[in-house]
C-alpha cells in the first residue's frame, strides 16, 4: 500500500520519513510543483508532493494540478490525502477546525490547468472510498480532540484567499461552506483515474460570512495557517497506519 499525500504538512521530515529520497517527476501535464519525496512511515509507504514548492515561492497560477495528481498516479498511489487552506462561509465552521468536505464547487475565471471555463462545475468526491478516508479521519480526531466539519461543500477559485463580499454571499446561495484555492482539478482528475482522494481542509478564517465583517489580515491567515499544519501534521501521523487498501 502507498499514500500519496499533497501538501505534506512537514512530513517529508528524514526524522519522521523513514528512507526518505527525492525524486523528479515529469508527467503528460508536465512537472510537478515540486520534488516528490518517498518513504515510509509507520511501515505504510508515502509520497509527498509539496503543492507550493520547498520554498513556497510558486504562485498558485504556476500550479499544474494535473500534474500533481497524475504524477501520484505514476508512483502507484492506492489513496491520495490532500491537504489545503480554507476560509469558512459558515459560522459554525471556526477559524482553527479541520474540514473534510464531500464535494466541491468549481468556479473558474478562464484558469489555466484546468477543464472548464467561465462556468461552475459541481464535482462529488469519488466514492465509496472517499467516505472510508473520511470516517478514519473523523475518528483519529475524536481520539486527538481535534474540532472538525464532516461532509461540506467547498468552493473553488482562483486569485487571492479572501473573496469579496458579493461572491461570498453567491458562494453561500449556492450551497457552499467554505472557499479555498484552485484544487477541483486535482479532484476532477482522480475521480477519472478512480483514485480514492480526500481533501483535509485546514479553516484559517471566516471569509466575509457576515456582511459587516472585514476580511482578516494575511498575517493573521499566516499564523493559522502554521497551526493548523501542526495539527494536520500529528493528524495523518495517527491516520496513516490506519488506512487500508480496499
């Protein structure tokens, strides 16, 4: 079994990464974002692909989404674990819980790397292995205390985190939870190549849910951002022994 993990939340680690190697990987999309690093822990055999690059120095328009996805696919990955910020449109979804949604809604703006233009796309997880990833997610942070939000919806665009006031009113209307970057593609794509993926969604703000509400500064974004990696991080340090291949 092999888990390919996007994101990578600090466990390309070698003190974490048991026979931990680097590789380059060019796939039909082109490259990844980054190198993939390959190991194992816990006896489970891992890849991570940091989205953004070691020095987080690639811009998400530079991402090819394809690419990270197929090339998870040519290391013979049996799930992919996906990892992302968010901004919640919900006041129930609080800045510091981890968001394990069910399906996302694609609004793109002539993207590139992507397959649709100018329309939204509403794109299911694939099931039923999604919803297995999901459970064992559920239960390991029960047994952390970790506060999450199972089975959201979660909006995709492109550009800056934060959206404005009128689209996150429209986000809302169309049954959306939270906003993230552009990851649908990633989706999309491995429901086709029939790999089990689930997004593990990390709530950095609230996003303009009530209309007299300022977005945060990206700053503040910054901060979350750390510790919510730091709780995802122990989190699919628990999770990983405990996924099975179907």
């Amino acid at each position: 079994m092999k888990i390919g993990i996007i994101g990578g939340s600090g466990l390309d680690d070698p003190k974490i990464l048991k026979n931990a190697k680097e590789k380059k990987v060019k796939t039909k999309y082109g490259e990844p974002s980054s190198s993939l690093t390959t190991g194992k822990i816990d006896g489970v055999g891992v890849v991570i692909l940091a989205r953004h690059g070691k020095k987080h120095n690639v811009t998400p328009t530079e991402i090819n989404y394809l690419a990270n996805i197929y090339a998870l696919k040519e290391e013979n990955c049996d799930y992919i674990l996906a990892t992302t910020a968010v901004g919640s449109l919900k006041e129930e979804i609080k800045p510091g819980n981890l968001v394990f949604p069910d399906q996302f809604i694609d609004f793109t703006k002539r993207r590139k790397m992507t397959f649709f233009h100018d329309q939204v796309v509403h794109t299911p997880m694939s099931e039923p292995f999604s919803n297995n990833l999901r459970d064992a997610l559920c239960q390991t942070c029960d047994e952390l205390k970790f506060t999450y939000n199972k089975d959201v919806t979660i909006v995709t665009i492109e550009g800056p985190r934060f959206s404005t006031k009128a689209e996150s009113k429209m986000f809302r209307q169309w049954g959306a939870d939270i906003i993230n970057m552009s990851t649908c593609p990633e989706v999309i794509l491995a429901n086709e190549l029939g790999i089990p993926y689930q997004s593990i969604a990390m709530s950095t703000d609230y996003d303009c849910w009530k209309e007299d509400e300022e977005p945060v500064s990206f700053e503040m974004v910054l901060k979350r951002m750390q510790e919510n990696a730091g709780k995802v991080k122990t989190l699919l340090l628990k999770v990983i022994p405990k996924i099975k291949c179907q």
